[in-house]
C-alpha cells in the first residue's frame, strides 16, 4: 500500500515540479500594416533571435506592407478609430495627423535606437528569423515575390505555414 | 544561486549562469562561462568580449547585440554564427555582465 503511494507521488512529482519549458521557437503573423504593428512585431523576433530561439515571420493581409519595397518606409501609426491616441476621431481625420503621428513616433523610436523598418528586417534576416509573403494576400493584391525585399525567402500558403510552425509558439499580431 | 568552478577557485553565479559579482570576472572566468555554454572561445569571440567590457565600464551596462554590432563593428551575421545560443545574453554572460535590459 505504501509502496503504490509512494509510486504514484514519484510519477506526479516530476510534472509538478517541473519548470516551463523554455521556447524553442516562435512564428509571428502580420496582419497589420500599421507602423506600430510592424514594430511589436519585428522587436518580438528579433528578441527571440537574440535568446537563440527560432523565428518564423508571416505576413499576411496588411502585413505584407511590411515587407513591400514601396511602402515598408512609409508605414504609418493609425489616428482614426485608434482608441490609443487620445485625440477624437475628428481630429485624428484632420490632413496631416497621421503624417505628424507618425514623425512622432518615429522621432520616439530613433531616441531607444532602434533602427528603421528597414533594417530591423536585414537585421533579423542576418540573425536567422525566416520571413515569408502570404500567397493568398499576395495573389488579392497582385503582387509576385519581385513586390517584396530580398530577405522575404518565399510566398507560401497558410498550410506551408503551419508545417514551417511545428513546435513553434505562434504569435498573432 | 551556484558556483562556478574556475582552476582552482570558484565564483558566484546566479541561477542562469550569469556571475553574480562583475569584479569576479577575468579571462579565466571567461573561459570557464564559455566552456559551461559549450563554447571554445576564439579571437573573434574576444572582439566581442572585450567590447562589451569596456561598454560596460563606459556606460554602466552591458551592450545589447545592435550596439555590438553598430559601435562595436561586429556584422549580425559573426554575433549569431559566434554565439548560437543567443547572442543577447551570451555576449553579456561570457563579459561577466548581467543580461542587457534593452529589446535589439
């Protein structure tokens, strides 16, 4: 009897005791083409590079501004309907908000150093991260892998991102 | 908290491996922290270490990787294939630093 106790703490103990799992890898969706979605992004991989973790990067829908050669330097922080702001949305609409909203922020985020969408996309791409187009978006949009920076490695599909997100955590942003 | 054998001696290390105590720190800790990571340091490794040592002696904390890639001239691309366990918090481990605060 004691012995059967005694085997069954054995067997629950371990997964008590147990700490986390570290992460191993992580795929990050873009779905956004806001400014400061691209930023939350980009820092989460780039943050995961830096612990040795794998990065996967999918962009998808708005997302694929992010990595569209025309318009990555130009992504914008949302005004209207941007609860966040604390402006109201008549203000927010006003010519020119959005343009001053986003030299603010890009002012703020030159301050920490962090670097222009550009090269934080260079820079994850030489630490490792993987970074890829969404075909459906792509296909919407009329856009072909020649639309997207060198570093964008592949157009795949929502499968293909899936098999590329074995084991992975996946973030949606 | 844990000790880190060092020939002969032994110094104080936290939980992750990081040496409590930066005054610790000389080329020999180095070599034992980087062998403890599984990694033989190399000339280039040092370029790094040496970096974020005096980094740290100007600034008060350890470099992160773009500040040892942009000031220190180190590319990306040698951080990552030098420290494949993570560059950010290896770099600073192995300089006897604690890990950097900031996100790049």
């Amino acid at each position: 009897m004691a012995e059967t106790a005694e085997k069954l703490v054995q067997t629950l103990e371990p997964a008590a005791l147990v700490k986390n799992e570290p992460i191993k890898k992580v795929s990050i969706v873009f779905s956004q083409g806001a400014l400061t979605s691209a930023y939350a992004g980009l820092i989460l991989a780039n943050a995961a590079r830096m612990s040795g973790i794998d990065a996967c990067m999918f962009f998808t829908f708005f997302g694929l501004d992010v990595v569209n050669k025309k318009k990555l330097d130009n992504l914008m922080v949302p005004t209207v309907g941007n609860p966040s702001m604390g402006i109201p949305t008549f203000l927010g609409s006003l010519p020119g908000m959005s343009w001053f909203a986003t030299k603010m922020m890009k002012k703020q985020i030159d301050k920490m150093d962090f670097p222009p969408v550009r090269e934080m996309l260079e820079t994850l791409d030489d630490a490792g991260a993987e970074l890829y187009g969404c075909r459906m978006s792509a296909d919407m949009m009329g856009l072909t892998k020649d639309d997207f920076i060198p570093q964008v490695r592949d157009i795949i599909s929502a499968m293909d991102f899936y098999d590329k997100s074995a084991g992975a955590s996946i973030i949606f942003i | 908290m844990a000790e880190l054998a060092v020939n002969g001696k032994s110094v104080e290390v936290n939980d992750e491996g990081f040496l409590i105590n930066p005054a610790d720190w000389d080329r020999e800790v180095a070599e034992a922290l980087a062998q403890a990571s599984g990694i033989s340091l190399t000339e280039k490794h040092w370029v790094v270490i040496d970096f974020c040592r005096r980094d740290y002696a100007e600034n008060g904390e350890a470099p992160g990787v773009r500040r040892i890639t942009k000031v220190g001239g180190v590319p990306t691309k040698d951080m990552y294939a030098l420290f494949p366990g993570g560059p950010g918090k290896l770099a600073a481990k192995l300089s006897g630093l604690a890990k950097p605060t900031g996100c790049v």
